[in-house]
C-alpha cells in the first residue's frame, strides 16, 4: 500500500528532523556521520541494483522520494524549506547538471577503463582541489604536513593498483572528461553550500533532488529499465531502504560539505572508497596482497593527518564571500583554525 511504502522514508525524515534539533554536532561527527551513511548506502545499492538491474529508474526513485518527503515535511511542519524561488532553482539546475554529469562519465568510465584507472585518479582528485580551493574558494594552499599527506595519499593509492598482478591502466579519455567534471562538481556544490543563503540545509536537499529527476526519468523510460525490473517484495523493500538511505545521504553529504573545504571533502571520499576495500578484502575471497593492504595504510594514515587550508586572511575579513550560513540560516564567520579531517576517535566508507 501507499501507507507503507512511504513509512521507511517519513521514519527517516521525523528521526533526523529530532536528531538536528537535539543534537549540537561538531565537524567530526558529521564527518563519521557521513562515512557512515555512505558505507551502508554502498552496500544498499549493490543489493538493489543487483536483483532489479536497473540504475537510472533506482536513482530516479531515490532522487525523486527524497525530493517528495522533504516537501511533506515542510508542509507538515517537520522542517523548514524556504519558498519556491527562481534564484533557488537557476543555481541548482547547474548543480543537478554537475551531479548528472559526474554520473554519466563515472559509467563511462568503468565501461572503458578498469577500477584500478579509476581509483588512480579518485585518489589524486585532492591534488587538483586544494589549488581550486587556493584560486576560487579563498583558501591557503597546504602547508608542508597537508602536502605531504597528499602526496602519500596519491602515491598510496597508486602503489595499491600496482601491486595488482592484473594492473593495467586504460581509458583514458572518459577517466579524463571524469576528472574534470569531477573537479567542477566538488568546487562549485561547495561554493553552493557555502554562499547560496537557504534558511535551512533541506533547502539544498530540496533542489538537488527534485531537478535531475526530469532528465532522469527521460533517460529510464529510454532505455527501457522498466520491463527488466523484477518487483517482488524483496526486491520493493530493499529499493524504498535504498530510497530512505539515498534521504539521509543527501541531508548529510550536504552538511558535511558545508563544514569542510571541498580538498577535505575528497579526502574523506577517498578514506571511504579504501576503507570499503579493506572490508571487501576481509569478508570476500578476493584479498589483495600485502603490498596492497600496507599500500592502503598509508593511505588512511595520510588521510588521519591531514588538515585542511585555513582561509586567507583578506578573504575570512570580506575579500572574498568570507561568512558562512550555519544550518540554521545565520551568517557566522568561518574558521580560520585547521580541521581535522578524519576525527581520532571514529570509526566511513564509501
């Protein structure tokens, strides 16, 4: 029934509408929080894209219930969405093309190159950002110590596919147009969180669901997803989990991203996308060798003491955008003081 088909998600929507109003997060937890999510939502979209064989039409499910329960939400009172604004919905257009598009050379990508290409490039996305970050978002370049953690975040990753008896690199060319779009994407969603004023962060939510489902449902009925779709009780359950997960995934994603500089963010993606390795080697027959698992320490390592750039001093004074909006629609400044990017006492994922 109707009824029950949207109780996962308003269970969700009502637990985090509480959870915001209760809880006064720092930086690390909302990291942890967002490595954790992002860990189960993985393993949640393997389940439901194994058995119903049907990608665009699952996102465009997940995209378009996170979209419809924040709407009931605010109209019931829940949360707060600010009122339908053109300015809103111009400058999230561009971030659902960017997510799309990420999207779209993300599957390019693995059809053309391997994973071993892939996570190369993932890990040195960090390398590109922190000089983005320096031109466009008003941050210092790294210090010695970040450098350096960079570095061995990029070496690391590249030693791991290495010592993989079947390395091959290829594809470059969708693994290239990735890279640029990817590079795009976390600098300009990070400009969004940052300047866009919304009253709260389920605005953000909001928009960056509800637009990419036109494109979306064009794409599924094109590709003729819904006749392979096998929609038996399992498989209906584990898609509206993936629907609840993909709500509290867009909530926290968002957040995170407003807390740290768009470098940090990569990093912590990068520690999920290692940590998910690691696990796999421990449940899965597919082990990687010792090479390979003290490749990835060094990455976790690396990853543990990085700190992201303060911002500039002619920028946090009003050189540049320099305020930040709080989750709750104020202006405060934002630190100058680095952050730690993996919190010393936590446990991600993807």
């Amino acid at each position: 029934s109707q009824v029950s088909v949207r109780l996962p998600v308003v269970a969700v929507l009502g637990a985090m509408a509480r959870i915001r109003r209760v809880l006064k997060l720092s930086t690390a937890a909302w990291i942890a929080v967002y490595m954790l999510v992002s860990s189960l939502m993985l393993i949640v979209n393997k389940l439901v894209i194994h058995n119903l064989g049907a990608p665009s039409i699952i996102l465009l499910c997940q995209l378009a219930t996170t979209a419809f329960a924040v709407k009931i939400g605010s109209i019931i009172g829940i949360l707060t969405l600010d009122p339908p604004s053109l300015h809103h919905a111009a400058t999230f257009s561009i971030v659902a093309f960017a997510f799309l598009s990420t999207i779209f050379t993300n599957i390019k990508t693995l059809q053309y190159a391997n994973v071993e290409t892939f996570i190369i490039f993932r890990a040195c996305t960090p390398l590109a950002l922190c000089v983005l970050d320096y031109i466009f978002l008003g941050r210092h370049l790294p210090g010695p110590r970040s450098a350096l953690c960079l570095l061995l975040l990029g070496a690391g990753a590249a030693g791991y596919v290495v010592s993989d008896k079947s390395f091959e690199v290829k594809g470059y060319f969708w693994v290239g147009c990735w890279f640029m779009v990817f590079l795009f994407d976390m600098i300009f969603l990070k400009h969004a969180a940052d300047n866009i004023k919304v009253k709260s962060n389920w605005t953000r939510v909001f928009y960056s669901n509800a637009l990419p489902c036109i494109p979306l449902s064009i794409l599924g009925m094109g590709t003729g997803e819904t006749k392979k779709m096998d929609l038996n009780r399992w498989n209906v359950s584990l898609l509206l989990l993936s629907c609840a997960m993909g709500l509290a995934m867009s909530y926290v994603s968002w957040q995170a991203r407003s807390l740290i500089s768009s470098t940090a963010f990569s990093i912590v993606g990068n520690v999920c996308k290692f940590l998910t390795i690691t696990i796999n080697c421990i449940i899965w027959d597919n082990h990687a060798s010792p090479q390979g698992l003290a490749c990835l320490s060094v990455c976790l390592v690396a990853a543990f003491f990085y700190k992201q750039a303060p911002l500039r001093d002619d920028y946090a004074a009003g050189g540049g955008t320099g305020k930040s909006k709080s989750k709750t629609g104020s202006e405060t400044e934002l630190t100058r003081e680095p952050l730690h990017v993996t919190p010393r006492v936590h446990k991600n994922a993807p």
